[in-house]
C-alpha cells in the first residue's frame, strides 16, 4: 500500500487531477471535504465550533463557511481555535483510512496545504500540480471568486517552487484536460509498477 499526498495551489487543478487518479483506482481522500464533514451537523466538531464563534457563522442551521472563512482569515488567534477543533478530528479520519488499506492499494490524499503545514513527509510519494498564473486566476474567477478573494488565497499559499522543491511529480495543467489525464496516466502507471 502506498499514501500519496496530491497538493498544488489554489485553481491549480488538483480535483481534477484527484478525479483522474479515482478513475484509474486510486482511493482518493479531500482533506477539504474531510475538513468540512468533521465540523457538520450534529457532529461535535460542529458543536466546539458553534459554541466558540456564536451563531453569527451559522446558515439555515450549518456552518457557513465562508462568514466562518471571513472570521478566521485575519485573525491569528480564531484560526488556532478553529485548527484545533478541525485538524485532530482530520488527522483521525486520515489514519482511519490508512489503516484501512490492504495489499497494493494505493491512497491520493488532496491536501493544499501540504508545504504551508511541513506535512511531506507523512507520505511515500509527493505530486503537485501546478499551472500558469493567468489561467489560475481565470478558473477561480469561472468558480465565482473575487479578485480580492483570489489574491488573498493565493498570497497564504506556498509558491509553485516551495510545492515543487517538496514533489517527487509535477503535473503541468496549463494546456488541455487530455495533457492533463496523460501525465496522470503516465504518473500512476510508474506509482503501480512500483508497488508491485
């Protein structure tokens, strides 16, 4: 069994890539998606959160992400509290699913935050996907990002050549989403030989 972290920056591609690697047989794990479970509804995550930001976060009863976004993203302080509900009950769900593979499988963990969080070396193998600034910036403006949105995420990111310097891969994602499928083949046909 393999684990794999899949990071890249923000409108970089990395669903895609994560999509991808599925169809060929990867397990594949969002820690954005894990992060978001951990803290719904009638969860504990849900009632720490509630209990310490108020019900000012709260829409048609769940979390809304982005006022609890808003909240957390210039204050230090908020930030911490929030990671420290979110990021043990994370890390829980992860070694959860480790410990449930067998044999040759082989798990994609999406992490965006691999490098912010010096988590690279938790995994047998690092992909980044990366892609060129302008068109970054146009998918995340496709997705309904402000400028203002897109330049603050951008800025809390590591760079491409911080992600790059930590990747055992690079997936380029600045041409079609045919180039992008074939260096995913290419990287998951050398990842199963070597499991093998």
């Amino acid at each position: 069994m393999r684990v794999i972290a899949l990071t890249g920056g923000i409108g970089s591609g990395k669903s895609l890539a994560a999509q991808y690697f599925a169809e060929l047989g990867a397990l594949v794990i969002d820690a954005d998606q894990l992060a978001r479970d951990v803290i719904s509804r009638g969860t504990e995550g849900f009632d720490e959160v509630v209990s310490y930001f108020g019900d000012s976060i709260l829409k048609d009863g769940d979390i809304d992400r982005r006022a609890l976004g808003e909240l957390v993203f210039n204050d230090s302080k908020a930030m911490t509290v929030l990671e420290g509900i979110v990021h043990p009950r994370v890390t829980a769900e992860f070694n959860e699913a480790v410990q449930s593979l067998s044999g040759d499988q082989i798990l994609i963990y999406e992490i965006p935050l691999l490098f912010e969080k010096k988590a690279h070396d938790r995994f047998d193998t690092v992909i980044t996907v990366e892609a060129d600034m302008e068109q970054r910036i146009e998918r995340l403006r496709a997705k309904g990002l402000h400028m203002s949105e897109i330049n603050s995420r951008i800025a809390a990111q590591a760079t491409r050549e911080q992600r790059v310097s930590v990747a055992d891969y690079v997936l380029e994602n600045s041409g079609s989403q045919d180039d992008l499928l074939r260096q995913v083949e290419n990287i998951w046909d050398g990842l199963v030989s070597a499991s093998n």
